[in-house]
C-alpha cells in the first residue's frame, strides 16, 4: 500500500470544496480489526492511500491478559486471513512456517495456540504495515467537511500526540471507527481507585502496586468470567504466599459452551440471518447463547481450579481458613475504606432482598473481571450527529453507518468494528469473524476495485 504524509497541522474545519482528501481511507485503531481489513487490502492487491492511527504506541493485542500458559479460545484457523484466503501470506500457519515452528506445533495436537503466540502472530502480521500506521496518536473526534455546492464528500480525523498532547488532522473519504472496548466499571470507586485494577490491566498494573510476590497480600477478584478465573488461577502462582478470593454472583462458576452447534452462531455466514431478524428476535437469540461468551469460564480453567480447591480441602477442611476462595452468591456493589485497606460491600443474590453487608475480610487489592463497553465512536462521530439518517448510529448490514444520503455522499462514508453485536450478533467482538468481515469491509468500500480486480 502507498504510504502517504502522516498528518498536516490543522485545528478547525475548513470548507474544501472538491479537494482531494488525503487518504482514501483512514482506520481509527490499529487493533485486530483494522488489521484484517489491512490484510484484506493487501490480499487484494488495492493500491489505496490508508492511514492507521493508534493510541498505543506499538502493536499489541490485550496486553494486561498475556498471562502464562493462557490459551487462545478459538481455533487458530480463525485468524486473520484463512476463513477468507487460505493461500494468504498472513495465515497464522505462513506465520509458523516463517518463525520455523511449524512441524513443532503440530506435534503439540492442538487447534488452541498460547495466546501469546497468537499475539506475536499479529505483531508479525502488523509489522508489514508499520509504514502506513500512526502510533502514538489518540482520535479525538471525526467531522465532516462541509462543501459549499453539495453534500459532504470529505472527512476531518483529528487526533493529539499522546506524549506532546499537540493536535492534528487528516482527511479522508472513507472512516473506519475500529477503538475496541472501554474497561467497564460498574461499581463505585470513589476514594479506592489506586487500589482497584480493570483487568484489561492486570499483568502490567498489579506488579506495580504489588512489589514483593513473597509477601502476604489480601486480594479480591470481582467476577465468574473467564478473565476472572484466569487471574484468579495466575494469583495463586504469582503470589503464593497471599489470600486471594474470587466473587460472584452467580451460584457457581459455569462452563462456557463451545460445543459445535452452538458454536455455529459465529459462522460468518450467521450475521446475514441474525441481521434480517426483527430486534427483539435479535434479543432473545443473544440471550439465548450468553453461554458461548459472557461470564462462563473454559472448562478445562474449570477442572484445573477445582483440583487447587480440592488440593486444599485435602489439608483443610474448613473453607474460611483457605487461601484461595471461591464466593458465590455474592456480587459486590461497593467498597469501604478501611486505613490503607477496604472492604466490600456484598449483595446476597440468593435472597430474594438482596441484603447487602460488609465483608468480614478487608483486601489490599481488588481487581475488576467487569468486562467492556463499546460506546466510544459515538463520542467520536458526535460532529456528525445531525447527518444521521435515524437516530442513534445505527449501521447497514455492511457496518456503514446510516447518514442521510441527501447530505452524505455515494462512494464517502464511515463503517463501525466491534460495537455492533445488537444487529450484528455475539461474534462482532470477537476474533472468529475476522478474516471474512476484513475482507467484506474491503469491498463495501473500495467495491468498484474489487469488483475490477476480479474480472482480472
């Protein structure tokens, strides 16, 4: 792809008339999404003028989850290229073949790599692109620039340094809004924040508070997910010698279902099905495979935790002098300065009242399995708001988002990623999709060069 000047200095909105944008297409964040359209752009030999801009300063895909030994929960063939091009040079095993570990992961029989590896897959595959991605650099709002004789042709991206804070902007005539999720913090912090983690942080944050591993610490771990577990398993390696307890409100912690069946709600080919469906069809079919993906747990997590608890009631019969615990019922809504320490405020969800009382434990240190939420491009396309066509930044069936076409014109628009399971269905957030969705992002955009390109 042709690599074009980064940004021009620019701080308000100017009429353009039919200038020229600078870029075909600029994607706000480099995350895996943008990385699969950049992928599919690659694939498809279009030479289009595009432009990554990233917060982060390099590539890295949920960095405070890298835990050891955690695995990807998907099949490594859901990566960024074989669902869509098996013969692409950014298939996860091109990626083996060229790291010369190939023949080695095959004698490990698994379909689930370590998700470490699967993050240095996508760094290889991101590091082809460096030259057309602008690190270090948060987008602040996206415009349109308003044309004097017609409808809006062209928008305004403007981004700040992170480091130097210093704004600046660039023009495109297509946008996609790809950011990924927010840490959720659903339960009051107020006069606790420096003693309380997101777990979208955990490896990088927790060993910053907690210095010593050998000490005795006092943590609590708020959620029955999957990232919940798997912090509350990695605790008890990383700090052996501490208390650590795990909350939530459910009755037990539950298997997540990824049987193959039910698997089939991510088939790329279920989003068309799922769209046509009438929204409160979408609801009940969302709700209906919560299992696959939200506050369920890997079994194989599962059975490991249950043998540490076995382990200890080996030794110990009496549940509260564990040093690791498991709390059901429970689903903290607060917490209560305690010194230098807090304690919890604790919802009984198995009465119908739900009493809340105050634990008898106080922690030093909480960490919030509390997942995510996908709202941030509609701060980011607030500038645009009076062009949408309905309310609210509702999307067509290609991720477009639905402006007016009286004002917004053909062959000029900006696509979401990642924020529209409501119409989309559960696989939007996740990696499973992909592959073929870069690829049908590609065409929705740049359809006229695709279409050409395969008449070639």
């Amino acid at each position: 792809m042709a690599t074009m000047p980064l940004e021009v200095e620019n701080s308000t909105p100017r009429p353009q008339g039919h200038q020229e944008p600078q870029y075909d297409l600029v994607c706000v964040g480099f995350g895996p999404a943008s990385l699969a359209i950049a992928i599919a752009l690659h694939d498809r030999g279009i030479n289009a003028r595009v432009l990554y801009i990233e917060k982060q300063r390099s590539f890295i895909w949920h960095a405070g989850m890298l835990l050891p030994d955690a695995r990807m929960q998907i099949s490594f063939l859901k990566d960024m290229a074989t669902l869509r091009d098996p013969t692409s040079n950014f298939t996860f095993i091109n990626y083996l073949k060229c790291k010369n570990r190939l023949v080695a992961f095959t004698n490990l029989s698994t379909f689930l790599p370590l998700r470490e590896e699967y993050n240095d897959y996508m760094s290889w595959c991101a590091a082809h692109f460096e030259d057309d991605v602008q690190y270090g650099h948060e987008t602040t709002s996206v415009s349109a620039v308003n044309s004097d004789d017609g409808p809006v042709e062209i928008w305004q991206v403007t981004s700040k340094e992170t480091e130097t804070h210093r704004s600046k902007t660039v023009t495109a005539r297509n946008v996609v809004i790809a950011i990924g999720g927010k840490p959720r913090i659903p339960i009051p912090i107020t006069g606790v924040e420096s003693l309380i983690v997101h777990s979208s942080s955990y490896s990088t944050a927790v060993p910053q508070i907690l210095k010593h591993t050998d000490k005795s610490h006092s943590i609590a771990v708020v959620g029955g997910g999957q990232s919940s577990a798997e912090i509350f398993n990695d605790l008890q390696t990383r700090y052996p010698n501490s208390s650590v307890s795990l909350f939530t409100g459910a009755s037990a912690l539950k298997p997540s279902d990824d049987s193959p069946f039910v698997n089939e709600v991510f088939d790329p080919e279920r989003v068309d099905e799922f769209y046509r469906l009438p929204p409160e069809s979408r609801q009940q079919s969302t709700l209906s495979n919560k299992a696959t993906n939200y506050g369920v747990v890997r079994p194989e997590l599962l059975d490991r935790l249950y043998e540490a608890m076995y382990h200890q009631r080996l030794h110990e019969h009496d549940q509260s002098k564990w040093a690791f615990k498991i709390v059901p019922w429970r689903e903290v809504v607060g917490f209560e300065k305690d010194d230098q320490k807090f304690r919890l405020r604790l919802k009984n969800t198995s009465s119908s009242s739900g009493d809340v009382s105050i634990s008898d434990d106080s922690f030093d240190l909480a960490i919030l399995g509390t997942g995510y939420e996908r709202k941030g491009h509609e701060t980011l396309l607030e500038p645009t708001r009076g062009l949408l066509a309905e309310e609210g930044f509702k999307v067509s069936r290609d991720y477009r988002v639905k402006y007016r076409t009286d004002v917004v014109k053909e062959g000029c628009g900006v696509w979401l990623q990642g924020c529209c399971e409501d119409t989309h269905g559960l696989g939007d957030t996740l990696l499973s999709m992909l592959a073929v969705r870069g690829g049908e992002m590609v065409d929705s955009i740049f359809g006229s060069q695709t279409q050409q390109r395969a008449r070639l």
